[in-house]
C-alpha cells in the first residue's frame, strides 16, 4: 500500500528504488496513543520541574491568626448590627422582613390559641362536672385512720403529757366538722337504715346529707375526756371509709369494721371498744360530690384500746369487711385496711 502510494505521487520511482527508499527512510516522528501525540506528551515530560524547598514549607500554607479586634471596633459592629443606617436594617432585617415576621407568627400563635380553646371547649362541653363520665371501674375503698401525724406510728407515755399531746390535738381538729351544733344546722337527722338515694333530683341540685354528730362517738368524742384516753393509757382512734362518688358499699350490708394484732400475741391490746359501733351504715351512701353534697359528712368509728400492754410494740390492723370489698391486698394496704403501730409507756 504504502509503495502504490509513493508511486502514484512520483513515477519516478521503480519498484526497486521504492524499496530502497523505505528500508533507509526514518521512522515516523508522530505515533497516536489515545488521541494524543507521544512526542507532544513526552515535551511535556520534559518541562516538569521537581518541587522546589520554597514549596515544601508548609508553613505558608497555614491559615493566619484574625488579628484581635479592638472594643471599639466590636461597639462599632454591635452598632452596625442592631442599626444600619446606610440600608435601613434592623438587626440585619428591613422593615418589611420584620412586618412579615411578625404576622406570619401571630397568624400561627392566633390558629393554635384557637384550635386549644375549641378542644377545650369541646372537652367542657361533653363531661360533667358532677358526676364522671366513665365510672364503670370502681375500686372498693381504702381506710384512712386519725391521728395521723408520724406516718401510723403512736407512741406515748401517759405521764408524760407532752408525748400525748399533739395526739390529742390532732383528734380534736380531726372532729370539729362533726361539732352537734354544726351538724344540727348544716344536716337532716336520718332515721332510715338504706341508701339515701336521691337521683330523682335536678342533676346540679343540691342533695341533703344525714347528720353524724360528735357526741355519738361517746368516750372517744372529747366531750366527756378532752385528752381521749391517752392521758390514762387508754388511747383513741378514729376510722373512715374513704369517699367514692357513687358508690355504694356493701351491696345492701353494712360494713362493719374488726380491729387485731398483725404481729405478736392477740391479747397485747386488750378490749376493744367502738363507738357508736363498729360498723358504717347505709344511709350516708351513695356520696354526690362536693359540688352537690355541700354538707357531706363522712362517718367515723372510734376505735378505744382499754388494755394495752406497756412497753410493748404492738402491730395493730383494723379491716373493713362486707360484700365487695377487699382487704388483703398485698400491693395497697390501704386498700380496705389499715395497719399502724401502738407503744404506750407508763
């Protein structure tokens, strides 16, 4: 191919010449690798130089320190920042940013006061405030006692009147609400033994509430002995039910209360009295709330230990006991119980 070239372009030229010429002729200058020319490529080559020592010194490629600004230049800035006057910018904001800010957030603020005030609106709206609207799990109720001053522990010594006295004292506050007078002015005398039912009235009517009076609780009233039997070794306490709207203890029974030793020897405590008796009776339930049973007045048994033993620590329970309740509870021993510690020194 390349001798028909060589032909063509001088005729000159014989075959043997044309050999001739191609055996002597240099080899071409210019080979492509890639598109690129290698005699191009190794110019180039050619021109690059090591790295000089300037090069190498890393130190010039450090980023140099801010110089420290001075406090007048950091006022001048803080000026700037809250007032530029040359744009007219607030704290780096225009007027109109600011306007457009400000409305798009009390727009926001405006929708969510709304929608929490409609929820709440709704909520008010859909329960009521005397009763609840679901009471379809009613637990039985506890049993609170007084005096309750140093968690259910009472220890005394009945010569010594300082270590009764503020026993004393908290039963007397404990019973002021039960007063004859107040309960004679405030309450209807009761004479029934049922439930005082009285779902026949207005819903937001207020329900009547049976008197209990502070007399009936006898010796342990304070009447008769202002210091309820401490200053003679004889201590009182009171028991009550606790308040559960509604709800009606018993199914039809009264529940009555049983006081005993939890720990030790059943005789340490002695004779037990109760006073009016030992038992809750029916017709101070169902409770309305305190919304509708303004007067309400919860019913007490005062509990009288006439025989304990001195000097001896003594685990005392007293139980409720009727038809659903329950009493052995091994997570809430206030639930139906309650469980209190007695000392009583010389």
């Amino acid at each position: 191919m390349l001798f028909l070239f060589l032909k063509n372009m001088d005729p000159s030229i014989t075959e043997g010449g044309a050999e001739e010429k191609l055996i002597k002729s240099p080899p071409p200058k210019v080979i492509l690798k890639h598109g690129v020319e290698l005699e191009e490529e190794q110019e180039e080559l050619a021109e690059h130089r090591p790295l000089e020592q300037e090069d190498l010194n890393f130190e010039r490629w450090k980023r140099r320190p801010i110089p420290k600004r001075t406090l007048h230049q950091k006022i001048a800035d803080l000026k700037t920042y809250l007032w530029n006057a040359e744009t007219n910018e607030f704290m780096g904001r225009s007027g109109k940013s600011w306007s457009l800010i400000l409305l798009f957030y009390a727009a926001l603020y405006a929708f969510l006061a709304a929608m929490f005030g409609g929820c709440m609106f709704c909520l008010m709206w859909s329960i009521s405030p005397y009763h609840p609207t679901f009471n379809d799990r009613v637990m039985p109720p506890g049993l609170t006692m007084a005096p309750h001053l140093e968690g259910h522990d009472i220890a005394f010594n009945a010569s010594d009147r300082k270590s009764w006295k503020k026993y004393a004292r908290s039963i007397d506050e404990y019973l002021r609400p039960y007063n004859d007078a107040a309960q004679d002015r405030k309450n209807i005398r009761c004479t029934h033994n049922s439930y005082f039912m009285q779902d026949d009235l207005e819903e937001s009517a207020e329900r009547k509430a049976c008197q209990f009076k502070r007399s009936w609780l006898g010796e342990c009233s304070g009447m008769q002995d202002p210091h309820y039997g401490y200053s003679q070794g004889r201590p009182c306490i009171l028991l009550r039910m606790n308040r559960i709207l509604g709800y009606l203890p018993g199914q039809g029974k009264p529940i009555d209360i049983t006081c005993g030793v939890k720990k030790g020897p059943q005789d340490a405590i002695g004779d037990i009295q109760f006073f009016p008796k030992n038992l809750f009776d029916l017709k101070y339930y169902p409770y309305y709330g305190k919304l509708r049973h303004v007067n309400y007045s919860s019913p007490v048994v005062a509990v009288r230990f006439t025989g304990v033993q001195q000097d001896a620590h003594i685990h005392v329970q007293c139980k409720l006991n009727g038809k659903g309740i329950i009493n052995d509870s091994p997570t809430d021993r206030y639930l139906g119980s309650v469980t209190f510690t007695l000392e009583v020194g010389a």
